[in-house]
C-alpha cells in the first residue's frame, strides 16, 4: 500500500507520517529531508543555490539516503545531517532549491525507486501528483496560518532558537507562496485528495482520523 502525504510546512504533515508509518509498520519516507539535505550541501559549499545548473549538477552527484536506527538519520555524503537539515538557515534557503526542475526531476527518481518494493507512507509537496500518482490514498494536511506559526514558535524555541512570531508568519507565507508558485511539482489540492485541516486537532485525533479512513 502507498499513502501520500502533501501540505504546506507546519500543517503537523511530518509528524502524522511517521506516526502513521509507525502504526502500519510501513516505511516512512520524508521527502523535505531530501531537499533540505542539498540545501545543506549547497550552503556548505557556498554554491549559489539559485545557479540551475550548478544545483542539478550538485544533486546528480550529491549522495543522500536515510539510515533507520532508533530513529531515522539522514546521511549526505556519508555525513549524518540530520539536526543540520532544521536550521533556520537551511528553511530558508530550501524552497528556491527545490524550485529548480532538474534538482525536481533527480528526486522524484529517486523517491519513485525508494517508494517501489514495500509500504510506504511518503510526505511532501508533490508526492500524489508526481512521486506516487497511483497511491490509495492521498491526504492533503494543512492548517490556519495562525496554528502553524504557534507550532513553528514552539518548535524553535525547543531548539533553542529565538525568532518573533511576525518573522515566523511571514517566513511561513513566503514558503507557501514558492511551493505553490513553481513550476513543477507545485503544492495543490487534487482531485483525488483527502483534505485534512489539523488546526484544531493534535496530533492524537489526526492520526486517528487517517487511520479510520484507512481502516474504512
Ligand atoms: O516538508 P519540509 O518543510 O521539510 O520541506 C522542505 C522544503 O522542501 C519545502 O520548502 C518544500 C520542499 N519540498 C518539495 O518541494 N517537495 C517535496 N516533495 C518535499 C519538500
């Protein structure tokens, strides 16, 4: 079975997928990770990240996979990234890389192949359009503007960075708008989408919510 999970950043989406991978012993795979850990790449190297052809080129020969241990690593270059990848520098940046379609193409690929053998639960932007168009179910998982900053504020502040609610708001807007803006693989509601709207609900009642619908 193939599930997708899209929405915009903050909607509770990574969260959920896991939980729901856990719950159905699927594998999760969070697609964000792979577009963040370029961006860290690209940063490290001091690469222009809006150069086209100088990002598909780093993402041809960039290696990223994920590592299960007790929890999921995500290795670039046999690096572990996976703290790396949350900074507020690297959330910044990621939208403009993931806006170039050959960096878009290299990883749909390889998500495709990642999402083949077994079940998955995979999240991101394009995944029921592009990534998995053949999935059972499609969710799309968002929230009010006003939640997702609340949540994006606790989930700084507990890794101890500082930044106004006002900068957060609008950093989240400013994301919206590039990953629905672009060109492929844009952020959308299909046709085919379960539209689920977590502003007031933990964590706890969407799971439940996904899974009955699933188990239904
Ligand atoms: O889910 P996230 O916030 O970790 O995603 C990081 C960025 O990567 C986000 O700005 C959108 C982009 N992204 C994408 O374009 N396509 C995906 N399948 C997943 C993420």
């Amino acid at each position: 079975m193939k599930i997708a999970i899209d929405g915009p950043a903050g909607a509770g989406k990574s969260t959920l997928a896991r939980r729901l991978a856990e719950k159905l012993n699927y594998i999760y795979i969070d697609t964000g990770a792979m577009y963040r850990a370029l961006t860290w790449e690209a940063l490290r190297k001091e690469i222009n990240i809006n150069n086209a052809t100088i990002m598909a080129e780093l993402a041809r020969t960039t290696d990223i996979h994920f590592m299960i241990n007790s929890s999921q690593r995500v290795i670039c270059n046999g690096i572990d990234i996976t703290e790396q990848i949350r900074t507020p520098e690297v959330t910044l940046a990621v939208s403009q890389v993931a806006a170039h379609r050959e960096v878009r193409e290299l990883m749909v690929s390889k998500q495709q192949q990642m999402a083949q053998a077994v079940s998955v639960v995979m999240d991101g932007r394009d995944i029921g359009e592009c990534v998995m168009p053949d999935a059972d179910y499609k969710f799309y998982i968002t929230a009010s503007i006003k939640e997702r900053t609340r949540r994006r504020a606790a989930e700084l502040k507990a890794n101890g960075y500082e930044a106004s609610e006002q900068n957060i708001s609008k950093e989240i807007q400013d994301r919206d708008y590039n990953d629905t803006h672009r060109t492929t693989g844009a952020l959308k509601v299909l046709k085919d989408s379960i539209i689920i709207d977590t502003s007031n609900l933990t964590i706890d009642e969407a799971l439940n919510t996904l899974l009955e619908i699933i188990e239904r």
